[in-house]
C-alpha cells in the first residue's frame, strides 16, 4: 500500500510540474491556441507509444531477458550432469533388468530434431523404470552420493533452479537419497523391507535422471553442438560409448 502511494504521489508531481511548465509558457507567450494544438497532439502519441513501449519493446526485452536465464539456468544444470547426473545415470541404468528393449529408444544422433526429443520425453511417462537391487551396490553408491552432498546443497540454493521445477524436483529426490544412504551405515544385513524402500527412492531418482538428460540434450543440439557431440558420444545408456571419436 504504501509503495502505491509512492507511485501516486510521485505521478501526481508529474501532472503539476506540467501544469506549471504549461502555465510559464502561457504567460511568456500568451498563446493558449498554440498551447492546446501540442497538447492534444501530444496526447494523441500517447496511445501508440503505450504500444511501442509496453508492447514491443517489452516483449522483445522480456525475451532477451528469458533466453538469458535460460543460458544461466543450463548451464547449473550442465555442472549438475558432469559432477553426479552422468555417473549416476549409468550407475543405475546398468542394474536396469528392462534396459535392453529401450535401449534403442535412447540412441541419441546428430540427425535428432526437437520433435524427435520432444517425442522420446513423452513415451518416457509409459517407462516403467526397474532396478535389480543385486546389482547396486548400496555403500559404494552412498560413498559417491554423500561425497557430492554440498555440492548438491549448493545446487538446491541457486535461485535460479525456482525457475525450473522439473530440475528442481530431481535434485531434491537425489538429496533425499543421499540422505536415506547416508543414515545407514552398515548396508550388509539390511531387511527386505528396508532394500525395498532404498530401491523405490532410486527408481524414482532413475525416471526423473532420464527425463531431465534427455531434454537437456535437446537444449544443448540446439544451442551447444559440440556440448552435444561430447554427450552423444558418451551416451550413459550406450553400452559402446566412447568420446574418443573415429
């Protein structure tokens, strides 16, 4: 309430320091013809440079501003796949049981087209996402996790992850695994009930890991082609990948 009034007061000011300006000119001039002539012509602009101004110009700052965060915003998430995502993502997708039948779904090429990302994202939701918990090793796995932890905190903090909540989403189900990981210290006699539970944290880690590299990989072969030649090259569900190139 109090900043309106500000902006009240101060559009107020501008109206009679007008008033005022219009008033010197009358008595220097005595003209109060040639007065009106401007100020109807004035007024007149008045709607075309809302136009321009909130409109146009705003629109084309607006965007500039977006693509901007958007720059910002990829590029915490690149950090986030190079320093934990990758390894994780191949981590987990090696003790995925289903992988195979999928596994050509995820071939990623240069010949890719947004619609071709944009379609693989979408059939993504109709995954279900296994892990053959004799294939994770829990303690190596927390070793990893909890050896990333603030690196990961500093993540969660970066204003810039408010703007993206699928992103956001994944880094908190990575931190709560972290946690659940980190809580347990001896991971030998752990109950089946209790492998159950970390395994459901880790599938849900899988989908939300997969869905987010994905669609950054359609950012990156639009705006970064050689961020993506490397990470097609280095494809973590590639059994075959290798970034040394032929």
């Amino acid at each position: 309430m109090e900043k309106n009034q500000k902006y009240v007061i101060f559009g107020a000011a501008l109206v009679i320091l007008s008033g005022i300006i219009y008033y010197i000119h009358y008595l220097i001039f005595n003209d109060p013809h040639h007065i009106f002539i401007y100020m109807v012509g004035d007024i007149a602009f008045v709607p075309i440079e809302v136009l321009l101004i909130s409109m146009i110009i705003h629109h084309f700052l607006s965007d500039m501003d977006k693509k901007h965060r958007l720059q910002k915003l990829n590029m915490v998430i690149g950090v986030f796949f190079s320093e934990v995502g990758i390894k994780l993502l191949e981590y987990i997708s090696d003790a995925d049981p289903d992988l195979d039948r999928h596994r050509d779904q995820f071939m990623i090429d240069s010949e890719w087209s947004d619609r071709d990302f944009d379609n693989l994202v979408r059939s993504m939701s109709r995954i279900n996402y296994d892990v053959d918990t004799e294939k994770i090793d829990f303690e190596n796995l927390s070793t990893f996790l909890v050896g990333k932890r603030d690196f990961l905190v500093r993540l969660l903090e970066n204003p810039s992850m408010l703007e993206h909540e699928e992103f956001t989403e994944l880094l908190r189900a990575v931190f709560h695994l972290t946690e659940e990981l980190d809580c347990r210290g001896d991971f030998s006699c752990l109950p089946e009930t209790d492998t159950h539970h970390l395994t459901g944290d880790i599938k849900r880690v899988y989908a939300l890991l997969a869905r987010e590299w994905f669609t950054y990989m359609k950012y990156n072969k639009k705006n970064y082609p050689y961020l993506f030649s490397l990470a097609m090259r280095t494809n973590p569900f590639d059994t075959e990948s290798t970034p040394i190139v032929y």
